[in-house]
C-alpha cells in the first residue's frame, strides 16, 4: 500500500492488519503526541486490562507541520536502537511487539503508568536512589555491546553502515554544536540573556574548544547511542513495588562518541538542579551526575572481560574510560548551552517566574563544562565548578 499517515480511526484496523489486536470489540484509541518530532496513539480495551502504543514518524517535524520536512525514516533508527538494547539491557527499554517499516511505525508496550522524568522533577520530586544509576547503567551496557570492545569487527562495520543518519546528525551538528555560538534564526533567549549570548558568540577560546567537541561528534564511531538522552526520554514509577525506568525515543541513534549520551543527561541534570536551587527545592539533585558515572563506570568495567579483542588491556580500559569522561563533562557543556541560548529550550527553566538568574548561572556552568573538561577530571570537581557559581 505504501506509507500512510495514520489516523485516530486508522488505528484499530492497522492494529488487527498487524496481528496486535485479537480481541472481539476495536481498541478505543486516543492521541497523546507530545514531544516534537512524531504522532503517538494509545490503543486500549474498554476495561483498561490491555492496552498498546503506537508511534508513528511523519514526513515532517510534528510540531512545525509540513514546512519543516524531515525524512521518517528515523524511525528505522529508533527500531535498530532498541533491536540492540533489547539484548543487552531489555529492562530498560519499552517492550517493542512490532515495527512496520513501510509507515515508520513501531507498537511497543503503553507507559502512561510512568512517569517523564523531566515532569516529576519540575514538579519539585527528587530522583530517588535508582534513577541516575540504571541510567548509566543503561548507556554502559547499550554501549559497550555495540562498540569494537563487545561486537566482532565485521558486525561492527555493518552496523555503522546500517547507522548512518546523515539528517539527524546533521541536525545536531548544527542546532547543538554550531548554531548557538553564531547569528541563526533558531536561536532565542531571555532579553536578560543579552549579555552572555554576545560573549558566547565572541568567545573565541569556547568556539574553538566547541568546535574540538563538534568534529569529534562527527568522525568518532565509538559505539551505537541513543543520540537525544534527556531527562524527557526516561520514564520512571513503580511496578510490583519495585522502581522501574524506560529509556525510550532513541530517533537521533547514530553510531558517535560514548560521552555524548552521558554530557546530554548530566546537561539536563544539571539544569533541573539550578531550577530547584531557584525555587528552593534542592533534593538529591546534587549527587546524580557522580550516581550516573559511578555506575556507568563500574558497569563497563564489569562487562571489559568479555571483550572481543583481547589486544586492548586493562591500562587502555583506564585511558578510555578517562576520554570518555572529559568529553562527557563537555558535551554537558555544550548542550546547557544551546538549551539556553541555542533551540528548543528546557521547561525546566522557562516555566519559573523568573528564568534569567537560573539561566545565567547554568550557562555560565555551561562555558565551563566546555573550556574545563580537561580540567575537571572527577565529579566532585564538576561539583566545585558549580559551587564557584556563587
């Protein structure tokens, strides 16, 4: 038939097509899109018992229709980031019952029981002791299995040709690592910001240090990642009593530098505690990005002796792990940055009653993140860094 937009009504007979619903009566289906880029449906039965997600990427970016096309075969990335996940680290991901190429759609398990991190937090609830940690967990694992390390050398190449993503990549060249430090039309911030997005912009020692980051963005194959992890694409709650996290949304997944996945959580991290610094809500925020490392390294360190090439050695372990920190320390840097004064801002800090002092402080942390990395080898030194802020 050829890829079709799908609608509230389409939903039940595409469901039945698939094989995803057996039941006698139709699913009733609702929208719930909320983030940016795609179209997502819930599918449930009258009494609730059974219930689906449907996600389907447009031709476009959803929230600016038609004038922003965008190619969906995004959604083959997102599928082959959870293809990968799943034998690795399945707890932390949606459970995924089916991905329909021909319409970029995937049907996966419903979460509406969760919880978006980003909103429990910006309702003033604490992290709790697992979130951080299976966070990180979840980038050592998800990284570790796709890298030269944990994957036999022709798998490996065929992944990165299968991984290539040249418009998504593209965009984050782009909107994260270029556009925030030069006269774009993307780029908008608080008239308090005026200031430090001129000094940003004439800063030579950042925007050659970012720029460092950026082509390390573009040429470093390390491993396959989730490309766009925030505080917006985990879920967290309970099930059976026990703490649950789902990674989910991985869209932008390329084959890039470990640190990246990492810098891009610690960034929001670090945002939402200057948001409960500004509203006098400061819980564990302090202590999530040593909980996210910690166990982003100890996991690493546990999977290394089930490495494929036995050529790399314990000593090189420690210089990897070491690079794989500085530039996590500078892509934070990077992404608070353009969080800011760059696109797509956070509501972690547009939605106080005043934004500018939080944000001035977070994108001053942010320029230090970046020309520090190198300097800031340890999370209490990260935590000094903030401190310094006053």
């Amino acid at each position: 038939m050829g890829y079709r937009i799908l609608e509230t009504d389409d939903i039940p007979a595409y469901l039945r097509e698939r094989g995803h619903w057996d039941e006698a009566a139709d699913p009733q289906v609702r929208e719930v899109s909320d983030g940016n880029m795609n179209r997502v449906f819930l599918a449930s039965n009258a009494d609730g018992t059974r219930s689906l997600a449907l996600k389907q990427a447009l031709p476009w970016v959803r929230v600016a229709g038609p004038s922003w096309p965008m190619n969906p075969d995004r959604a083959d990335a997102e599928a082959r980031a959870y293809e990968q996940v799943a034998r690795v680290a399945p707890d932390k991901i949606p459970a995924i019952h089916g991905y329909d190429p021909e319409n970029y759609a995937l049907v996966m398990e419903d979460m509406s029981d969760l919880e978006v991190l980003r909103t429990l937090l910006n309702e003033g609830a604490s992290y709790g002791p697992h979130t951080s940690a299976r966070t990180g967990e979840f980038v050592a694992q998800f990284s570790f299995a796709t890298s030269d390390f944990g994957m036999a050398s022709a798998d490996r190449k065929a992944l990165i040709a299968a991984s290539v993503s040249p418009e998504l990549c593209k965009i984050t060249e782009d909107v994260v690592l270029s556009e925030p430090y030069i006269e774009h039309e993307h780029n908008h911030w608080h008239e308090g910001l005026d200031d430090l997005a001129k000094e940003f912009r004439a800063d030579t020692r950042l925007r050659t240090e970012v720029a460092d980051l950026r082509h390390t963005f573009m040429t470093s194959a390390q491993a396959l990642l989730h490309g766009d992890l925030h505080t917006g694409s985990i879920m967290v709650g309970e099930r059976e009593g026990a703490p649950v996290i789902r990674v989910f949304d991985p869209e932008f997944s390329f084959v890039g530098p470990i640190g990246y996945d990492l810098g891009l959580y610690w960034a929001n991290a670090l945002v939402s505690e200057e948001r409960a610094r500004a509203l006098g809500t400061l819980s564990d925020h302090p202590d999530q990005l040593r909980l996210s490392w910690e166990a982003f390294d100890t996991e690493f360190r546990r999977l290394w002796p089930a490495r494929v090439d036995t050529f790399f050695d314990d000593a090189y372990l420690d210089r990897f792990l070491r690079r794989v920190w500085t530039e996590s320390v500078g892509y934070a840097g990077t992404e608070i940055i353009r969080r800011i004064i760059g696109f797509a801002h956070l509501t972690d800090l547009t939605t106080l009653a005043d934004p500018v002092p939080a944000s001035r402080r977070a994108l001053l942390l942010g320029r230090e993140l970046v020309v520090r990395r190198e300097e800031l080898i340890s999370p209490q030194a990260v935590r000094d860094a903030v401190a310094s802020l006053g």
